[in-house]
C-alpha cells in the first residue's frame, strides 16, 4: 500500500502565508506583514501599517482575511514549485502512487516504477496564476491525496465487509453440508 508522505506540502503552504512587511525589510526588521497595498505594492505589519493608511488615506489595502488576494513574491512561488530533493528542478508531476510531488528527477529514480504518474497541469487543468491559482493547485493535489486516502479506506472496509459476509455465507453453507451430513 502507499505510504502517505504529505510533510513537504503543509510547509509549503505556510511559507505562503509567512509574508514580511517592506518597509521593515528595509530596516533589516523582521516584521509579518499584516495589510498589503494595491496602490503601493508593498506590503505593512501592523505599525507601519497605521502610519500608511494615516499618510495614504486613498490607497486601497488588502487584510490577511483576503489573503488571496496578495500576490505571490517571486521567491516563494519558485520555492512552492521546486523539489525538496533534487534543489533546481520544478514540480511538474503527481505520483498517486506514493502520493507526493515530483519532479522530473524524482520521476526517474524513485517513480520508474509506479503505474500512476500524472502531470500537475493534468490535474487542475488550467495554468496556475498567482497565489489563488497555486493554491487551487495544492489544494488539488490535496483533495486528491484526501479521495486516494479515502478510497484507500473505503476499500479495506468494504473488502472486510466483503470477507465477513463472505465466511457467514460460507459457515452457512458448512453448517448445511454438515446438517444434510448428519441427516
Ligand atoms: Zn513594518
Ligand atoms: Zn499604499
Ligand atoms: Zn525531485
Ligand atoms: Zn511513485
């Protein structure tokens, strides 16, 4: 049976919501980023957030609540899409098999042998744009590993539902020979 390795994929997931505020970095300040602004393109944590909105009172910002609706920073849209393993190579495959991203290394040397190895951009069909888009990718590849883990599931019960119904009927059938053995 595969085993399950989804560890790579809920850090991933966090990296995109670990946003550092600009101004900040400009001071070397580490500071998360709490609004985002559309007029700026930058993004505030709290502090430098009310200085802005004082200073900016036109701008249009965005919360974390609309978190969708930031943009991905260059760096961490190329950190969500390469392997863990092989550091210069993209995620391009999914292998329903073991259920894990892959890249084409990956594919290569650890999935040569599995039946089920599809192409991301087969699975959502659509080229991912933006944050929304990359998430709905993971998101994909995570319903996909939910419905694999559940049929996975639904198949071990129903193949004991399938076993037990299977001996009643087949104690049934040994408890008749034996009844028409001893009438
Ligand atoms: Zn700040
Ligand atoms: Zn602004
Ligand atoms: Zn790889
Ligand atoms: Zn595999």
């Amino acid at each position: 049976m595969a085993t399950v390795s989804l560890s790579s994929v809920p850090k991933r997931l966090r990296m995109v919501e670990d946003f550092r505020c600009t101004s900040c970095q400009e001071l070397n300040l580490e500071e998360s980023a709490d609004i985002y602004c559309e007029a700026c393109h930058m993004f505030y944590c709290k502090r430098c957030g009310h200085l802005h909105n004082r200073l900016s009172t036109e701008h249009t910002t965005v919360g974390r609540g609309d978190i969708k609706k930031w943009p991905v920073p260059k760096e961490v849209e190329d950190f969500l899409r390469m392997c863990e393993a092989h550091e210069d190579k993209i995620l391009t495959q999914f292998c329903q098999d073991h259920t894990q991203l892959c890249c084409s290394d990956c594919v290569v040397k650890i999935h040569s042998q599995c039946s089920k190895v599809t192409q991301i951009s087969e699975l959502t069909n659509s080229q991912p744009t933006g944050l929304e888009g990359l998430s709905v990718e993971l998101e994909t590849v995570l319903g996909e590993i939910k419905t694999l883990q559940i049929s996975q599931k639904a198949s071990i019960q129903s193949f004991q539902r399938t076993y037990k119904e299977h001996s009643a009927v087949m104690i049934e059938q040994m408890l008749g020979n034996l009844n028409t053995y001893i009438d």
